[in-house]
C-alpha cells in the first residue's frame, strides 16, 4: 500500500491524473473503473487538460461506475451518469458506447446487478479503480454492514452519507434514499486500485480504514488485503 500527500485538492489530482494516464498508456483499451462525488472531479479536468493537449488517448478505453442512485435516469442531472457525462465524457475521446454505469431504474434491480457483474467479468476485470472514501469508511455505496458484500447489489443509504450528499442536491429530501453499487468483489479483483481523500475531514477514516481492524463496519478496510491500493490525500 502506498501513501501519497499533497497539500492541495490540485496537487492531489495532477498525481491522480498522472497515475489514470500511465493506466491509459501502459494497456490503450484497459478498462478503468470510475467514480464519482467531489473528490475525482479535479482528476477528471486534469485528464481532460491532458486529452485537449494531444497527451492521452481515451479511444480505446472501457470504462465502468461504481454506483448510481435508484431512481434517477441518465437524463437527471442528479444522476452519476450525468455527472459522468458531464465531468469527463463528454470532453474526452472516449467511445460512449464503452462506457457504463448501473442501471438505477431498471425494472428488476437484482438481475441489474447480476448482468453488470458479468458485464466487469466479460470485460476482463478492471485495470484501474478510481475510488473515493466517504465519511463513514464507504467505498461505492458499500455502507458499513455486518458483512461485506461481493456482488453489485441495492443498498439503503445511510443517514450520514444521505446528509453528506444533500450538498449537491436543492434539500436533504430530495436525496434519493437508495442506490445500485457494484459490490466488493469486483472492487477488490480489480488489479489497481487508486483511492483519493481530499482534505482533513477525511483523516480519521482514513486512519481507521487503513490502520484499523478489517471489518465491513468499515468498508474501505477491505483495501488492506488488496495487493496494488495507492493512496492519495491532501491537507487542503
Ligand atoms: C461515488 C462513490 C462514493 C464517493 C464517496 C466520497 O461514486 O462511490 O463512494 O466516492 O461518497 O464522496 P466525496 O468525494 O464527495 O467526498
């Protein structure tokens, strides 16, 4: 496991970005797992910088989210397939067709959740998952549980994670209270995974996630086990 810190939100993202571009040019049509919330979206206009200057080549590359709210359509600008579309998609080279997110209003949730398993699996497996931490150890929406679960899977949103996302949305109400994410197994065979923390207020999760016991009470501690985690925080 690696530690790296910066002092800014924008150095923290130029060496995300640097990492996500040598994924790119190391494997062309690598897959790469994406996420979304505040923390990635300095990386994003990194990349995004580095495609506008002819330094990186998204044309080949797959790309799959972790998780999305159920409920919202792609059309919804609440939606991470909005958000997707919006902070890199639309700016960079990348075939759209390649690029997937779960399906927060299908009609049958479970069988969502098995066809996006095999989707990953049929892929190949993730090259690079870009991860973010919630407050509450969370990584995807996997909430801390009783146990850890492996599969892409609905899952209750906790209060705490409910009121850190209201800042994007016009009230706490309108928060959608549940969302499909793609569970620990796929997470954790992806064959790197990049996590970035911005900012103190996610020291302490950070300290318990990977210093602490390995518990789904905490789920990023799964990432202790994982052989390849890079970790990127900042101070500001
Ligand atoms: C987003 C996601 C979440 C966020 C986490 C941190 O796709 O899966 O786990 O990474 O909630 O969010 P921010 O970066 O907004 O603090």
């Amino acid at each position: 496991m690696k530690f790296l810190k910066f002092e800014t939100y924008d150095e923290l993202s130029t060496a995300a970005a640097n990492i996500i571009a040598s994924q790119i040019i190391l494997k062309e049509n690598c897959v790469l797992g994406l996420a979304t919330g505040s923390s990635p979206v300095g990386t994003y206009k990194k990349l995004i910088e580095k495609c506008d200057k002819g330094e990186l080549d998204f044309g080949a590359v797959t790309s799959v989210n972790l998780d999305e709210y159920i409920g919202l359509d792609g059309s919804n600008d609440q939606s991470y397939r909005y958000f997707m579309n919006t902070n890199l998609f639309n700016h960079v080279n990348i075939d759209k067709e390649k690029t997937f997110v779960p399906g927060g209003c299908a009609e049958d949730l479970a069988a969502e959740g098995a066809a996006y398993d095999k989707l990953i699996e049929d892929l190949g497996g993730i090259d690079l998952q870009l991860l973010g931490i919630g407050l509450d150890g969370h990584i995807g929406f996997n909430e801390p549980d009783s146990v850890f679960t492996k599969e892409t899977h609905v899952v209750d949103l906790h209060e705490s994670t409910i009121k850190a996302n209201a800042r994007f949305f016009a009230n706490e109400d309108e928060v959608p209270k549940k969302a499909i994410t793609m569970g620990m197994g796929a997470i954790m065979k992806a064959k790197r995974v990049l996590l970035v923390a911005n900012g103190k207020a996610k020291w302490d999760i950070l300290e318990k996630a990977f210093f602490g016991p390995i518990t789904p009470e905490v789920p990023a501690s799964i990432l202790q086990l994982h052989p390849d985690v890079t970790v990127i925080y900042s101070e500001n």
